[in-house]
C-alpha cells in the first residue's frame, strides 16, 4: 500500500524524535494532543507505517555509521604520526635531547614547564621504542609468559 504525503512526514518525524504524538502533530498540522496521541498509536500498529519506519531507520543507520567512520578515520589521520617521526621524538626523549613540557602547579594554577627529561621519562620512551620494534616486550609480564612459551616450546622440540 501507498504512503500518503503526510503518512511519510509522520514516518520521518517518528524517526527523529521517537514520539508519535509529536510526529503526528507535525505531519497533520494538529495541536490536539489528545488526537495526536490516539492516531500516532494507531500509526504505529499499521503494518505500511512500521515497514516505511523500518526502512528510513536502516537507512538513516548507514548514512549515520558512513559518516561517523569518517570522522573516526580523520580523527586518526590527525593524531597518528608517521612511525619515522615517533621514533625520531622518542628517540630524542630517550637521549635526554629533547625537553618536555610537564604541568605542574603554581598557586593553584596548573602550568605547563618545559623541563629535561628524567630518567622514568627516558625510559618510558625506550619501552616505546622496543614495543615498535616488536623486540621486547610492553610490560615484564609478557615478558614471563613468552620466556615460560619459550621454554616450552623448546622442551617439545625435538630432532628427527
């Protein structure tokens, strides 16, 4: 069956605010809330009416998830540094080479100060480094579990 003009308004209007007696009052130009209430109720039990809401929420959902990949995508462009720069930042810290600004608080205020970096900022940036190389692990206990795999994995071995 064919939506009316106004049966679509009341679908759409139902989709963006997820009240039928609101949705009914826009589409029919009623300000009766008594009637708007008692015929958005009916709306809702009409099988034409839940398919053309069913088909305008799927699409309302793709156009939704397309645009908020996007924006996740260029979120990432814009806080991901190239790994030739991280390594060269990181490195940098590592030697001590480059300062860093800490906050720190003067007389209730927080300020950020540019200070050298201490030893548990240098070697922050090392376990950086090593975790995108892929050559030690991120903290000491995968450290253990890969030794204890290791070992394992070597006791099984053996030559034919």
């Amino acid at each position: 069956m064919e939506l009316t003009p106004k049966q679509k308004t009341f679908c759409e209007q139902f989709v963006m605010l997820g009240n039928a007696t609101q949705a009914y009052q826009i589409a029919y130009n009623n300000q009766n809330t008594g009637t708007c209430k008692v015929n958005g109720s009916k709306f809702l039990k009409t099988p034409h009416i839940i398919n053309e809401i069913t088909r305008i929420r799927g699409v309302a959902n793709k156009l939704f998830e397309k645009k908020l990949d996007k924006k996740v995508e260029s979120e990432v462009e814009l806080q991901t540094l190239p790994l030739a720069q991280r390594i060269d930042i990181l490195s940098k810290i590592a030697k001590g080479d480059m300062p860093l600004l800490k906050p720190m608080v003067v007389d209730k205020v927080v300020e950020y100060i540019q200070v050298v970096p201490d030893w548990t900022d240098r070697r922050n940036a090392i376990a950086e480094l090593n975790k995108m190389d892929g050559t030690y692990p991120a903290n000491p206990q995968e450290l253990i579990i890969n030794t204890q795999q290791n070992i394992i994995v070597n006791v099984n071995y053996t030559e034919e």
